[in-house]
C-alpha cells in the first residue's frame, strides 16, 4: 500500500456516504438498524470485547483519555475510539496510544466497499465498525467507547459495556437533540443498560434527575461522581478537568467492583501522563512557551464559557484566533470572549466551515478589535507577527480550527 493507496481510500470514506464533520445535519442517520446489521455482517466484533462507554456533552475526550492512561498504567491493553479527529483520521482509533495501523484502515476499507447494498451506513457507522473490529483482532483488555453524537440512537450505543458514564449535559445539536437540557438530558440518558452502573458527572439537579430516573428503570447502579472528592490531578490542564476526574475516579471504582486489577499508584501515574500514554491533544494544550499558545477545542457555548473564563484568569494581552461552523449561534459566543484581547476570525477548512463575513454584522456590534482572514494558518500567522513573548495567543472554537492549526504546525515543532 502506498501513502496515494491510503489517501484515496480515506477520500472514498469521506466522500461515499454522509459525514456529520463534514455536511452537518443531513449527514446525521439516528437509529441502531444500520450498524446491527452492519456489525452483524463482520461477525458482531462489539461482543468480543471488553467496553466502556463515556458519552456528555463535553468532557467525553479528556475522560476517556485520562480512563485510558490509568488502564495502561495497570499494564492492559487499552482501545480508546475518538471523534473526531484533529489531524490524521487513524487519531480516531488507538491501541494504548499508537494510532490505528494504516495498513488495517487501508484493507478494512476495501471490505467496506463490499458490505451488501441494503446497507447503507453513514460515515460515523462504518467507523465505528472498524474500531470495533481493530480492537477485536488487537486483543485488547479493554475498549473505551466514546459516544459521537447524542446517545440513544448513537451507532455507539450497539454495545453492552461494563459500566457507562455521562460526564454532564450541555445545550449543544439542539437541531437534533432538542431544544432544552431536559431533552438532551433524555436523550444521552439512552446510553444507560439494564443492570449496568452509570456514572453522572453533571451538577445540575435537574440533569441528575434524568438521569437518575433512567437507571431505575434500567435496574442500573446509579453514581453521582459530583459527591467525590479528591486531591489527584491531571497532566491535561484546564480549570475544568477536575470534574472529569471525578467522572474517571467513579469508573475506575466500578471496574475495581469487577475485580479489575487498578492500583492507587496506577491512578496517580496514570492521570499524570495522558498526554504520553494516549497522545492526547486539544483541550487546553500548550503549544509553545514563548509566545504563550494555547489550543483548545472547546465548542459550544458551555465549553466555551470554561474556556474564556480561564484566558480571563490569565494577566496577559491575547490575540485570540477563532473560527466556528454552519450550526454555531455566534451571538451566544459574542458574549462570552475574553477581555484584554484582540481577535482573528477565520474560516475552519472543512465544507461546514462558516466564513466570519457571514456574521460581520455581529462581530461589529460586539465593538471589539477584530480582522477577518481565509484560513486559521493566516490568523496565526498575523497574530504571531503582533504578539510578543509577554503576550499569548489562544486558538480555538471549534476541533477544526485547532485541527486546522496543528496540521500546520506540529511538524515545524517536532
């Protein structure tokens, strides 16, 4: 297989079928009928292995991540299933850190392309097929699987995991979730299983509820990981980890209930060294020391709010580089940007990528310093040249902005 090979097979898979990163709503396929019938063709691969299932609103990635670390501190084998991904898409399916083997997503794609046509998966499908099939063949002690979109009707939702867990429930997709929390709240709830633990990370009591109620009915142990308390702490940084570390924690005691080997030593060292044990990259990720740059893909607008509210804790003038897609409210984010700053607006690479003349008018009102650029690497770029070593530059908004940058970059710092 050549790199061409391996690049014209990750163009088929973007381009056959529909893409939620990529089209946006009318890529979204709820149900559980196509990736039953699409497991079930490869030999139902989710029931040969070990899961956990991490689902939220935000906070799935750092969770699974962090959960990943400590498994392989204990000396398992660790599947960790991602979305989306930043820069290459094997980012998405990892064995204890190493990204999927190229040659396997090469192949398994040449299968794809022979699945019968009454089944018609979207994109999200067929890649949650194959992560379940590497881990399957890699033999892994354990597969953690974060949910893409939702719950309930999330391809993800196939398996029967050893204990499930909501890190919290935010307004993010109401064009599909629905409208309030309470509606969202029902829909993540969709990932609880009959007689499986469900761990909710969220504070607010009418989400818990929900929740709660759901995992009655299930017969399912219900943990509120809020009442713990902890002095550990995490190499990923970010004011906002502390609440899924709890999250992690309450997991890591349901798995020590299974007679799951994990030592306190393992927790320690494991939350210490996510980022050299998983690769982790993109919530609140130090680019470079000198100028400060900061990359976070926090998106919606609680994500956002964390975010902003940290860069506000930082004693430095910013130059914040921001770009969003189709479905973002931009006005909620408007309120919410950092003081002391200037802005960059630019337009993510993909086709959902929203143009920032398409919400000047917003930007106008807000009476803050701005510039309007093509691409994230010509915002960087300009900020770069205006910002000192005193100063710092924070990238964000979106995975596709970061994605967009590091794509850029990583490899001139390495």
């Amino acid at each position: 297989m050549t790199n061409e090979q391996y690049q014209e097979a990750i163009d088929w898979l973007f381009v056959q079928m529909p893409n939620y990163q990529i089209d946006g709503q009318k890529a979204y396929k709820p149900g559980l009928d196509n990736i039953t019938k699409l497991c079930a063709y490869f030999g139902n691969p989710q029931e040969k292995i070990k899961c956990i299932h991490i689902g939220g609103t935000n906070g799935k990635g750092s969770s699974s991540n962090m959960l990943a670390s400590v498994l392989q501190e204990s000396g398992y084998k660790v599947g960790l299933y991602n979305s989306p991904h930043l820069i290459d898409f094997t980012e998405r399916i990892k064995v204890n850190g190493k990204n999927c083997n190229k040659e396997f997503v090469f192949g398994f794609i040449q299968r794809l392309k022979r699945i019968p046509e009454d089944i018609k998966p979207s994109f999200f499908e067929f890649t949650t097929i194959m992560a379940f099939e590497y881990f399957y063949q890699q033999q892994v002690d354990y597969a953690i699987i974060e949910v893409g979109l939702g719950g309930r009707l999330d391809s993800t939702n196939i398996i029967t995991p050893l204990v499930s867990a909501i890190t919290n429930v935010q307004l993010d997709h109401q064009n599909i979730l629905g409208d309030t929390i309470e509606e969202i709240a029902g829909e993540k709830a969709g990932i609880i299983k009959k007689n499986i633990p469900i761990i909710s990370g969220d504070e607010n009591e009418a989400v818990k509820a929900i929740i709660r109620e759901k995992a009655i009915k299930e017969d399912a142990p219900f943990i509120d990981a809020t009442l713990l308390h902890t002095d550990l702490t995490s190499d990923l940084k970010g004011n906002y980890q502390q609440k899924n570390l709890r999250v992690v924690l309450a997991i890591i005691e349901e798995l020590r209930k299974l007679h799951i080997h994990i030592t306190d030593m393992d927790v320690e060292h494991g939350l210490l060294n996510v980022h050299q044990n998983t690769g982790f990259i993109g919530r609140w990720f130090e680019f470079s020391k000198e100028p400060l740059i900061i990359c976070d893909t926090g998106h919606n607008q609680a994500g956002l709010e964390y975010v902003f509210s940290q860069l506000n804790s930082i004693d430095r003038h910013k130059h914040v580089i921001l770009g969003f897609v189709n479905d973002k409210k931009i006005d909620e984010v408007m309120n919410l940007l950092p003081e002391n700053s200037e802005f960059y607006f630019a337009k993510p690479s993909i086709n959902r990528g929203r143009h920032p003349k398409d919400y000047e008018n917003l930007l106008q009102e807000a009476k803050i310093f701005y510039k309007i650029f093509n691409s994230v690497q010509e915002a960087y770029l300009s900020a770069k040249e205006r910002c000192t070593n005193e100063e710092m530059i924070f990238i964000g908004g979106s995975n596709f902005v970061v994605g967009d940058f590091l794509e850029k970059n990583l490899k001139f710092k390495e």
